[in-house]
C-alpha cells in the first residue's frame, strides 16, 4: 500500500522552529516588506464608486508609478488591493475565474455577495499570510454593494469605507463630506478628494487617481482621472557662466614625482 503524501500545494511551516532558535541566538529573521496604498470605496444613489491611487513600492523604493490596483472580478463587480501587489493581482485573478464559471454553472449573473463568500474564505484559508486587504463593490439584482476584506478573512459592510496605508486621511474626508444620495459628479469628486489625501498625506500613495463607477448594467473605468503630480518646468535654470567657479590646473610633473616618491616598495 503506497504511503499518504502531505499535499504539495500551499503554505508549509517546517522552518518554524528553525526561525526560532535563530531569534533565539540573536540572529536578525527578516521582516516583511512594508506596502503603501490609498482605496477607498462609496455608495451613492444610483451604485458604486471604487478608487485609488497608482504608485507601487518595494520598501523605500517606487517601483511603479502608474499600476492598476482596481481588478476586474466579473462584468458586474471590481475589487481594489492594497497590500503585496502580486497576492492581490493573482487572488483577484483566480476568484474571478471561479465567478466566471458559477455564472456559467447557474446561467446568471454572479452576485456580489458570492465573491465576497469567495473571497473571504480563500483567505481565511492562508490566515493572513496572503497579504491582499480588498475593497469590493458591486451591482447585482439586490442592488449595489460595496463591502472590506481584511487578509484575515474579515470583512464589513459600510456606506463608505477606506483601507492602506493612506486610509486615515482618505476616512477624514469622507467623514466631511460624504452623506446619503450623493449624484455621480459628487460621488465620484469626493472619491478623488479622499485619493489626493491620501497620496498628499502618506508617502507610499502617490502619482495619480483611477476611479471606478459600478451602476445597473453598466461600468465606467476612469482610468487616470486625475494627474495632481505632473511634472511642471523648472522655475530656475542649473546653467552656469564659464569662469564662475574658480580651479587650479595641476602641474603635471610635479604630480608625477609625489606618485614616484610615494610609491610602495615591492621588490623582495
């Protein structure tokens, strides 16, 4: 009888112990690196609008200055991410596809209530070691949704919600100025308002603003909305007049006899 193999697909955590006792001898483990984002997602009168900001970082370092963190999940549903870029990229990318095949399963359009179900209990699975914090929102046939999911499997449920690095200022302006029955032009305004603060006021968000808007049977992906960090002309000019800076052209013999002179002696 063949012997039982542990499955070969997922997280494994044979080093734990090992990780340990490194700690435990004063050796540095590495940590995780830090990530910075501003999505943010509202409801107003007629669906859902999603937003955010398009700078990805590696620690200090911009890596990109203009990704895409608003993510296709079905026809009827986008989702933003914050956290590692590749976790959300390909967790969004696979609950899509299974969305795909329950509508093709049921011959109906794919609620938003599903993904999350979906979505939450993919990560709840990994419990937390997939770093994806999402902002999902939808319209279905119960109307528009927008809902949270934390890389632990939780999740909310609010008119209005933000998340990354950037949140704290994003909240502080949806806080002022959101209210029940916004119009598409006020919703989406604010929507950009809560971005630019948050890559104004948080230096992991920044370059410029996409905005997504969800309504019965119709999506609208505003890619580039606003641009608040164009590069601008230069106010003054680096060029200077010959002779404004003063040199002295060494002598080239005498340099020569200090090199010879302090020479080091090689001969054995």
């Amino acid at each position: 009888m063949a012997p039982l193999l542990e499955p070969s697909t997922g997280f494994k955590f044979d080093n734990v112990k090992r990780n340990q006792m490194l700690a435990d001898k004063g050796h540095l483990l590495p940590r995780a690196t830090k990530t910075g984002t501003t999505i943010v997602g509202l409801v107003y009168k007629d669906g859902v609008i999603l937003g955010a900001d398009t700078r990805a970082t590696s620690g200090p370092i911009v890596a990109d200055k203009n990704c895409e963190k608003i993510h296709f999940l079905a026809p009827n549903m986008y989702c933003c991410g914050a956290g590692t870029a590749a976790d959300t990229e390909f967790t969004t990318n696979i609950i899509s596809s299974q969305l795909a095949l329950h509508s093709l399963n049921t011959g109906r359009e794919a609620r938003v209530g599903a993904a999350l179900t979906m979505l939450k209990q993919y990560l709840f699975r990994y419990q937390g070691h997939i770093g994806a914090y999402l902002v999902l929102g939808g319209y279905d046939v119960t109307g528009p949704h927008l809902y949270a999911i934390q890389a632990h499997g939780s999740t909310d449920k609010l008119p209005y919600m933000t998340l990354g690095s950037g949140s704290l200022a994003a909240m502080s302006v949806f806080e002022s100025g959101w209210r029940a029955g916004l119009s598409r032009d006020e919703g989406v305004e604010l929507v950009k308002d809560a971005i630019e603060a948050g890559i104004f006021n948080d230096l992991g968000s920044g370059s410029n603003v996409d905005v997504c808007v969800i309504t019965k049977g119709n999506v609208e992906y505003l890619r580039g909305y606003s641009t608040p960090n164009q590069r601008v002309a230069k106010e003054q000019t680096y060029r200077f007049a010959p002779g404004t800076t003063e040199f002295i052209v060494p002598n080239a013999t005498a340099q020569r006899s200090e090199e010879e002179g302090t020479a080091m002696d090689v001969s054995a």
